[in-house]
C-alpha cells in the first residue's frame, strides 16, 4: 500500500473492522453501479472515495445511458451545470476521478441487455440496482442470482425510500423477484410523482455503506430484510423477507436451491 493510499484512506486504516487488509479490499474490488441518478449519484461517490477500483486489479463500473438534464441537479449530485448535455456516466466518472484520479473508472454508455450482463458477471463482485424500472431490476436480479453475485437494491418516491441486500450467495435467500413478483409499469416515477432530493441521498448513502461492508466482509447486511424509510415521518420500518417457493428466478420450483 503506497503512502497516498495512507494518508488518503487513513480514517479507514484506523478502523479495526476494515485496516490495511479491508482497505486493499476495497481497492480490489470489481463493482458495476447501473443507473447515476438520484442514487448512482451518492452511491459512485462514496465508492470512489473509498478506494473502489484503485488497485490494479480493481475497477469501478458506471452504466447508464441518459444524458444530465438541469432538471436533474435537484438531487443527482455527481452532476453539474456545467456538464448538462453530457452522458451521465462521463459526467459521474469525471466527479469520481476529480475526488480521486487514480481509480479505474470504466463506462458503459448504453442500456444493459441480458448479453452484457452474461459478459460483465462473472467478473464482477458486486452490483449496485440504482435503477428505476422493474425490467432492468428484473435483469440485474437474474443476473446475480446466476452467478451468484451480491445486489444491493434501492429505491425512492416522493418522501420515501426502500433498500435491501440481495445476496445469492447464502442459503436460501431470497431474490428481488421474491419481494416484487410482478413489474407495476403504471407505477410512479419521479417525473410523475416528484421527489424530495435528500430522500434519494439517504438511499444511496446507505447502499454505499452496504456495499463496502459486503466487500469487506463486515457487519450483518441487510440481506433478508428490507429498510422502508418514511422522510416526512422521519421513521424507519422493517420487514423481514423470505425465499418465495414459487419465485420464477430462485425459488425451490426452478430447481434452484
């Protein structure tokens, strides 16, 4: 570990629960972050602040293919005046690379199919679902539960927000089909139904947090268990989640166990 690296992460080396071991950790994982909205935003930078992708081994991933809208800076940080026009992945990996310059950011400018996914999988660590369409949840969700690889899913409405761990990983636990059987396509968006900048900040941050400590292998995720976050209220709720027998990705029915 360079001295950059000491004196950059050096509040993460003070912590006993990541050190020097948890901080190369970092630097060596492969995470891929779909969506750098209102989510993506926070989640990119926290990660690029931590190190992700700056070992050689390691990349940090950004896809999306819209473009930043003034209508945007609202709430999705990584984005600025300056570079409305720009695609949304160049726009976050330029905010990353300003926060660190010596991580290893690559993009892809266009929406996943499952063919993409089938190619970046296997040689990713963990998925981060900053999306907001249940098609693409869907296809990410499959995806992991594939190759068995950690999703950790958030969402936000108006004053509200959810996150979850997906983690293929453990023994019968349970996908993000089991929780949503069925895409509502007559749902809200936020262009619809509005929604309150911070409260997608609040998500974000929290699966950055998730994140890191599933690479680090710290903590208890929230893999089985679902955050719901009232703004206005101020309150936390949580459910507890369980394999469904007849989920159509994980469940017993499909031969998958």
């Amino acid at each position: 570990m360079d001295s950059s690296t000491h004196i950059r992460h050096a509040r993460h080396l003070t912590l006993p629960q990541i050190g020097s071991e948890g901080q190369q950790a970092l630097e060596s994982a492969r995470v891929l972050v779909v969506g750098l909205g209102g989510l993506g935003s926070p989640v990119s930078l926290y990660l690029a602040a931590a190190g992700i992708g700056r070992a050689p081994a390691g990349r940090l991933v950004l896809a999306d293919f819209d473009t930043v809208e003034l209508s945007n800076l609202q709430r999705q940080i990584a984005h600025d005046t300056t570079r409305a026009g720009m695609l949304k992945t160049h726009s976050a990996q330029a905010a990353c690379l300003a926060i660190d310059p010596e991580l290893n950011i690559a993009t892809i400018d266009h929406g996943l199919d499952d063919e993409d996914l089938q190619s970046l999988l296997p040689d990713t660590d963990l998925v981060l679902d900053c999306t907001d369409n249940f098609p693409t949840r869907f296809a990410l969700n499959a995806a992991c539960v594939a190759h068995r690889v950690p999703l950790v899913s958030g969402a936000a409405i108006r004053f509200d927000g959810q996150i979850s761990v997906f983690d293929s990983r453990a023994p019968d636990a349970p996908c993000y089909r089991c929780l949503y059987s069925e895409g509502d396509e007559t749902a809200d968006n936020c262009v619809q139904a509005g929604i309150l900048g911070p409260v997608v900040g609040v998500i974000g941050c929290l699966q950055a947090l998730e994140a890191i400590k599933l690479l680090v292998g710290i903590g208890d995720s929230l893999a089985g268990r679902l955050l719901l976050f009232d703004g206005l209220a101020a309150q936390w709720n949580e459910i507890q989640l369980s394999r469904r027998p007849d989920c159509p990705v994980c469940g017993t029915q499909t031969g998958n166990t």
